[in-house]
C-alpha cells in the first residue's frame, strides 16, 4: 500500500505543476487537468487512510502526518483558486511549501515503506 501512496502523491504534484503552468498560459486544458488532480486527491486520501487503518498503534506522529498530507492538499487548491481569480497566491505557495516538507519529513521517517530520516 505504501508503493500505492507514493505513486498516488507524485502523480498528484506532477498535475499539481502541469495544471499550475496551463492556467498561467491561460490555456483552457487547465480544467481538465484540475479534473483528474481531483481524482488523485481521492486516490492520495484513500490510499493513506488504508495506511493509517493498517497500523496497529497510530502515535501523534501518524495524526500530523495525515493532517500535513490533508494541508498539501489544500494548499494545492488554494493556489490554483488564487491563479484563476488572479489573486495573489503568495500565502497559499508559502502553506504549500511547509505542508509539503513536512508531510515529506514525517511521511518518510515514520517506520512504514522508505525510512530514510
Ligand atoms: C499529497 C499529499 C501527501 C504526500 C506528499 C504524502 C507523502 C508521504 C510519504 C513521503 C510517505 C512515506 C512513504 C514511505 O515511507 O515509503 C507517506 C506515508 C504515509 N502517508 Fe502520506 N502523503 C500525502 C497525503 C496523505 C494523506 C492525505 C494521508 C492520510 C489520509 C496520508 C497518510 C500516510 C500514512 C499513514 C503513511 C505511512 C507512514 C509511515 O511511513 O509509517 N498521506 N506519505
């Protein structure tokens, strides 16, 4: 289920970018990839809730892990909300960039899968 995960999060921020540089070319492909990043948000939460169900004693550390990965997630739609109303997305990038590196750190130092911190 981990290889799942991660397969379900990269491909997530790869349409992350992709959806990112169609809406500042103002292309209207842009929709489409919002679309199916959708479904990878379901695929991402899906896939890490069969993680977290699948641990027996879930410590704190578990809990900010799912909340840091809801935050990415989030984030990501908030700066593409700001780009398509051509707000500033400044605030939405800066949460992105923290929600990122922890649901990193914490993802890949707690015990399942990769454990590299
Ligand atoms: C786009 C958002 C997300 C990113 C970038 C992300 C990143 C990661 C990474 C890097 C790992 C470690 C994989 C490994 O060690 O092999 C991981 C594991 C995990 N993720 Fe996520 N994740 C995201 C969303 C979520 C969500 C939404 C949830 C919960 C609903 C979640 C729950 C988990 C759990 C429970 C683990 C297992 C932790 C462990 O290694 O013991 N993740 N995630």
């Amino acid at each position: 289920m981990t290889h799942a995960h991660i397969t379900s999060w990269l491909i997530t921020i790869v349409l992350f970018f992709v959806a990112v540089s169609l809406l500042r070319s103002g292309s209207s492909k842009a929709k489409i990839v919002q679309m199916v990043l959708r479904l990878f948000y379901i695929l991402t939460i899906i896939t890490g809730l069969l993680l977290l169900h699948s641990i027996a004693s879930i410590s704190i550390l578990y809990i900010v892990k799912t909340i840091a990965g809801l935050w990415l997630i989030g984030a990501m739609e908030m700066v593409l909300i700001s780009m398509k109303k051509e707000k500033s997305a400044k605030a939405a990038w800066i949460q992105w960039i923290i929600a990122f590196a922890l649901a990193l750190f914490l993802g890949l130092s707690l015990p399942l899968g990769f454990d590299v911190f």
